[in-house]
C-alpha cells in the first residue's frame, strides 16, 4: 500500500480560499487510516493565493483565472503529480482547459460531490445546492446533477444573496457565522423540495465543520474531494 501511494503523489492547487484549502488538507490526513508517518497520502501543494477570484470573473468583473489554473496544473504535473485536486468547487468552469494542458488526471470536485449525495441518500431524485454566484451560473452542478438523472434545486434570489453573504462577508472574511444562517440556508432548499443539500462552495465546508453539523443529508464537497483522493492516491480510508 505504502509504495502504491508513493507513485501516485497527489498535486494540489490552493489559494482558492486559503481557509478551504487548509481544511481541505486536514480532512485528507483525517480520513486516511494511517498508523505511521509513511502510510500517509503524498502531497504536492501549490497555495497560489494570487488566482483571481473565480465568482467576479464570472459575473463579468476581473481577469480570467483559467490561464493561471492550467499553469498550475502543468507546473503540478512537471513536479511530479500523478493527478490533481483543486479544492474549489467555482474552479471546474476551467477543468476542461486543465486537462487538456496534461497528461494526468484533473479530479473533478462537482462530480465527486454528486456521487457523494447519491450514496449517502438512497433513491435521491432532488438535489439542492449551496453555491456561490459564479458556480450557478456556470452550470457546472446542473451539469453534473442532469448526467445523473437528478433535478437540481438552487435558492431563490433572496435566498441566494443571503449565501453570498455567508461566504464572503462571514468565511472568506473571518467573520463568526451563526448555525441559525446555516440552518436556513438548508432548509429553504429543504423547503423547494431538496432531498439532499451539497455545500457546493468549500468555504461553506469550512463552516460545516466549525459548527460540529451532523447529518448525512448536508453532503460536504471538502469532504467527497478528500476521500476520492485518499482513494485515488491508494490509500486507505479511515472508517466513519
């Protein structure tokens, strides 16, 4: 196990949310099952803070972060990468254009996290999702939920602003978020008709973890990215 791992190093594209991509990596040590320093996942970490925001660019506002993300991707795989993660659900917009930059393989972080709310919800057919602004128009999860025979369930504007307001002005700002803004986030999804909810943006990952929630239903997609990637990378994952 521990030589198959170190054939497939793991490169890892951060800075898309410095507080996502430090969680994204603690949830990668969390969940394998590893009893000595050298049955962990191998890691090749570029923190590119500089990308340009992904959202605003998207809405029309900044430069282009896909030309910095496949030069990434290639920098990544000359260091010796035998596939890539990026923990930032906005970033698959470009996920195309990165793999068609290299020869490995480029995990999709919106397909993992559909995969992960089918599994954890049996017969799912109504799929919502926490996304920021960018991301839904994109229509990477209405994509990815329609090539899985799933309807796909967004807020409605008001709604959406409010979870606008939970990622920027409360995670990417440091800013103490209450569980009640959480909660009503969720359940407005629960309300359109959601069987499960994926937290599509990695900073509402990384409030999903400060406020201890529990529920199966709230699928993380920190979380469905950190176990393909001990899987992929041929290790083992730590029992639940």
């Amino acid at each position: 196990m521990t030589a198959q791992k170190r054939d497939e190093p793991v490169g890892v594209i951060g800075g898309l949310g410095p507080a996502a991509t430090v969680h994204f990596l603690a949830r990668v040590v969390q969940l394998t099952d590893a009893h000595r320093d050298q049955d962990h996942v191998d890691l090749i970490v570029w923190q590119h803070g500089s990308i340009p925001d992904r959202t605003a660019f998207l809405l029309g506002r900044g430069e282009s972060p896909g030309p910095v993300l496949v030069a990434d991707a290639v920098a990544l795989e000359r260091a010796g990468a035998r596939f890539v993660a990026i923990p930032c659900n906005t970033a698959v917009v470009w996920i195309e254009e990165m793999r068609a930059a290299v020869s490995i393989e480029v995990l999709d972080t919106v397909a993992e996290s559909v995969d992960a709310a089918r599994a954890a919800v049996p017969g799912l057919r109504r799929l919502g999702v926490l996304a920021t602004d960018g991301t839904l128009l994109a229509g990477t999860y209405a994509a990815a939920a329609g090539a899985a025979g799933l309807e796909l369930v967004v807020p409605d504007e008001e709604a959406q602003r409010e979870v606008m307001s939970i990622i920027y002005e409360g995670v990417k700002a440091g800013m103490p978020v209450p569980r009640s803004r959480f909660d009503a986030a969720v359940e407005h999804l629960r309300g359109r008709g959601a069987e499960a909810v994926v937290l599509g943006c990695t900073e509402l990952s990384v409030l999903h973890e400060e406020l201890g929630v529990d529920d199966p239903s709230i699928v993380d997609s920190i979380d469905a990215l950190a176990r393909r990637v001990v899987r992929r990378a041929g290790a083992p994952l730590r029992a639940s």
